[in-house]
C-alpha cells in the first residue's frame, strides 16, 4: 500500500512540473527554458543536432544535459564514456 501511495505521489509531482513547465513555456512565449532555475525543459521541434550535443558530447564536462524534447535530463554518454577511458 505504501509502494502505491508512493508512485502515485511521485505521477502526480511529476505532472504539476510538467503543467509548470508548459505554462512558463507559453508565459514567457519560448520552447524552451528553466523552471525555478533549476529544471530545464525544451518543448522545441527536436532535430538530430541537438539530441547528438545532448546524448553525446565527450567534450562537454556535463553528465546530465537538459532533454531534447521534454522536462528533465538526458545522460550524456559521450562524458561518461571519455570518463571510463574510452573515447
């Protein structure tokens, strides 16, 4: 019972930042952004370019990267990997 209580309080967070999110999208007339300066969205018509910055990028020092299309973050596996010795 208390594992039930606990997902459907996590949906529901979930939804109310996601409803936060597209509000702040359409308020400040923009596809993408942060909310409460700290969780990014991006509600932008996602391309190819974008997703390999966000998925892959060696160089970049960030692990996690905003989504290309959504709110929340992606794993950016080029840093991982460049951190594993790999790349």
């Amino acid at each position: 019972m208390d594992e039930e209580r606990i997902r459907g309080a996590v949906r529901k967070l979930w939804v109310a930042v996601f409803a936060a999110a597209v509000i702040d999208a359409v308020r400040k007339d923009r596809g993408h952004g942060e909310l409460f300066g700290v969780i990014p969205y991006d509600f932008r018509i996602p391309d190819l370019e974008r997703a390999k910055r966000r998925t892959w990028n060696p160089r970049s020092s960030r692990i996690l990267t905003p989504r290309t299309f959504g709110v929340g973050w992606t794993v950016n596996f080029g840093r991982l990997a460049r951190l594993a010795g790999i790349v």
